[in-house]
C-alpha cells in the first residue's frame, strides 16, 4: 500500500480526504501545520505528497523545497484554492509535480495521484541497479556489497537493513518501518533485540570506527539514519 503525507488544515476536506484515500487503499498520515509535516517527513518515508499552499504557521512551498534539498524524488502535487499563473509557476519551480485547484473531485485526485506513483514507479525501476554513497556500492542486481572497491560478506537481514537505510540517506528510519522491513518471507521474526543485534554488526562491516559511526547513526528515540557526508 503506498503511504501519503496529507499537509491541510481545513478539517472539512481532510475529514472527505482520509475518507477517499483509505477507500482507494492508501495510508494517510495528516499534518495541519508545516511544523507537523516536517516532523513526520524526518520520521517516515512516504510516496507521495499532497500539500496545502497556505498554513498557519507557513506554506507549501517552503515544504517542498526543503524535501528537494534532502534529495527526495517523492512526488508532490499542491492543494490550492489559488489556481492564479504565479503560484502555479512558483509550485512547479519550488519542485511540485502537479497541482489541482479547490474545489476538485476526489475521483480526479486519486486519477492524478495513480498517474504520478506510476509515473515514479517507472523512474525508479530503470535507477535501482546500484547504490551509492561515500565509498559504498550496492548492485541491487547481484545483491552484492563493495566498501572503497573491497566486497563486504553480509548477511541477508544485514543486507536489506544496508538497503533500506542508504535507499533513504540522511532520513529517520523508525524502528518499527524497519522491522516490518526485516521480516522474513519464511515467516521468522525480527524481534527489537535482534534488530539492535544487525546494526551492531552492520556498523562492523561498514564504519572505520564502530565506536563513534559517521553514517550508520543511531537518533535515540525513532530509529536509525544513514548519513551521507559527501554528494
């Protein structure tokens, strides 16, 4: 099931919004303040987001830009009462994909939100043959791991949690997303001990100095970020 960021604060049309997107099979997570949309985007990873333009506390634009410059490709479209050219531009300019004027029909949102996860779901398979990041090459293709051009032995739980953290670099990994990342198709459960287990001897594998880690970071509270210190 993909997962949308709903940042709205009119409770009317988010009350019509979780409504339709839950009947269309989508999980909803809803901010009402710029300030709840960051929260959420540090904590989870979404595939797509849907933002209000004018806030309490700010506005769309700032959100999308500021997700641009973590390097997210998420797909992005703006609720707006202001269909004027200007703020059309100013939303394709700040990194928006497309934009919808209210009022709208719910039937023609999810049209345009199916478009645009097919849309990245496209991109996505003809980029994800490798990884890469400060030294690290994934081959998501051989399901081999190289560290400044040595191959590293890992494990498969090892494996998919080096996957899931560098596939979203420089963001919060909750504990409970990778988890339900961990779990076996054979059914065998990655308990929280166990997980603290992988990344233990991941940081082994991956980091000069386990002790004190530049990129396979713990963040006390949440869960686990892959940092990225060069672009």
């Amino acid at each position: 099931m993909n997962r949308i960021l709903l940042l709205e604060d009119d409770t009317s049309l988010i009350d019509g919004l979780q409504y339709t997107l839950k009947k269309n099979g989508f999980l909803l997570d809803v901010a009402q303040t710029t300030a709840q949309a960051y929260e959420y985007l540090k904590l989870s990873v979404y595939d797509l987001l849907l933002l209000d333009i004018t806030l309490p506390d700010g506005n769309g634009f700032n959100v999308c830009e500021w997700v641009r410059e973590q390097g997210s490709q998420v797909p992005i479209i703006f609720l707006t009462a202001m269909d004027e050219e200007v703020h059309v531009i100013r939303g394709l300019d700040s990194g928006g994909d497309d934009y919808i004027t209210k009022p709208f029909k719910l039937g023609e949102l999810c049209s345009r939100i199916r478009a645009l996860l097919r849309r990245a779901g496209s991109a996505n398979a003809e980029n994800k043959n490798t990884l890469e990041s400060d030294g690290l090459l994934i081959d998501l293709v051989g399901s081999r791991v190289s560290l400044n051009g040595k191959p590293l032995e890992l494990t498969g739980a090892e494996y998919r949690l080096l996957c899931l953290l560098v596939q979203n670099r420089n963001r919060i990994i909750t504990r409970e997303a990778i988890l339900n990342e961990l779990w076996d198709n054979a059914g065998d459960f990655v308990d929280d001990n166990t997980l603290s287990v992988y990344v233990r001897r991941l940081r082994e594998k991956v980091e000069a100095d386990p002790s004190h880690p530049k990129h396979l970071l713990t963040v006390r509270g949440f869960g686990y970020q892959w940092k990225e210190e060069s672009k």
